[in-house]
C-alpha cells in the first residue's frame, strides 16, 4: 500500500516499480491487476481526493493522471473507481480533467442537466453494487443550458421536441420555489444549486442508493463548477444539500 504522506509523482514511480518487478517475474495480467491498491478507500478520503484534484486543476498544477502500457494492459482485468459522477454532458465541463484525475479512478454518467432519469440510475446502481465507489457526487454547473430552458415559460418548453421536454421537466420541480433574485448571474447559481440539491434528493430516495449510505457504504453530495475559474464549490453538509 503506498504511503499516505507520499507524493503523487513518488505513488505513481512506487507502482510503476512494483509492476516492472512483477512482470520480470512472470507475473500475470491478474497478478499485475491485484497490484493497484487504491488508497481512496472511504467516502471522506474520496471527497478530499476530488477536492485536491481540483485544487490542482484550477491553480493550473494538474498532473494529468497517465498510466503506463503495463497499468493500461491489467485494466483489461477490471476497474476500480472510487466514486461516481452524475455530470452535466456541457463539453466545457470534462469531468476527470476538472478533478485531475486519471484512467479507472472515476465512474461517469453524463447527461443534460445531470439529471437523474432509468439510464442514469441504473448506471449508478452498477457503480455501487458491483464497483465499490465509496462516493457519489451531483454536479451542476456555471451556465447550464438545460437549467436554462427550465426557466422559460411552458409555451417555450412546449417549442422543443419530445424527448428533450421530459428532460427539461425532470428539473422544473426543482425551480418552483425559487426566490425573486434580480442579478441574472445569481439566479442562474442558485437555479443550477437548487437542482443539483434536488437531483440529490431523488437520488437518496433510491433503495440501493438509500441503503449504501446508510450503511456507511457511500456518501451522496452535490457539487458546482465555475467554468470560468475552474473551480468546484462541494455541497457536503446536510443543511448545504437540503432541497
């Protein structure tokens, strides 16, 4: 297990050493898979990893998680994330980029408006049941489009093809009880704030997702991301995550 005051750099060289060595053994393909260990091992620990992540992406220190040939071929065995992101499909939001992660460390549904539809939950019901993530994270986003076309009147809503109306009214209930907020930047925050919390809550009510947290299995946050800054405001606190 590498050591939790170590480096990035000093895990990666760790592991990339203790793969070498195996292969001069004749290791197999599982035997080099079993070598990964992941020290994100908890909900919390994932969370400061997503955290620090971040903090090295919008300070413009990312390390940009590469993996060699021999880490690349023991994936074909299986993966490992540590938690699951339901992210906006915006192509200004790449999700591992923003936490400067790296192949097999995160499990992602994307989708407009990050919302919860069958699709999605069924995909983080995967994640949980037979992946092990210890977190799952709603993240919302500056400028969301989808929460954008959730604020316009019905007659507007009701312009835009069938598909794309359900999913729009996946976020409306979210919007209803939003406060007269004059800065069209400010409601917009709030707007995107009020359905991350809310595709949050839907979430929770969910037996498999329910249980896990329960158990201490997962933790379930909200998040927001600036694109301008590049940072990710984290809703972790019950009172930040109450609809």
């Amino acid at each position: 297990m590498p050591r939790m005051d170590a480096s990035a750099p000093q895990i990666a060289a760790d592991l990339e050493r203790r793969i070498l060595d195996a292969i001069r053994r004749g290791a197999s393909m599982e035997d080099i898979a079993d070598i990964k260990e992941s020290d994100v091992a908890t909900p919390d620990a994932a969370i400061q990893s997503l955290k620090d992540g971040n903090a090295r992406f919008f300070s413009g220190q990312a390390t940009r998680p590469e993996m060699s040939a021999n880490e690349r071929r023991a994936q074909i065995m299986g993966q490992t994330p540590y938690a699951a992101i339901l992210a906006c499909s915006d192509s200004r939001v790449p999700v591992e980029l923003v936490f400067d992660q790296g192949l097999g460390q995160l499990f992602v549904v994307r989708v407009a408006g990050n919302v919860v539809g069958e699709a999605g939950l069924g995909t983080l019901e995967y994640a949980i049941r037979h992946l092990d993530v210890h977190l799952v994270v709603v993240m919302g986003h500056e400028a969301c489009g989808a929460v954008a076309a959730a604020l316009l009147p019905e007659e507007r809503v009701a312009e835009e093809p069938h598909h794309l109306q359900n999913l729009i009214r996946r976020i409306q209930p979210s919007l209803q009880a939003m406060p007269a907020i004059r800065d069209k930047k400010a409601r917009m925050r709030e707007a995107v704030l009020n359905n991350v919390r809310y595709q949050v809550s839907l979430l929770r009510d969910e037996p498999v997702i329910r249980e896990a947290e329960a158990a201490g299995q997962i933790r379930v946050i909200g998040a927001y991301y600036e694109i301008g800054s590049g940072a990710v405001d984290f809703l972790v606190d019950e009172e930040d995550l109450r609809p």
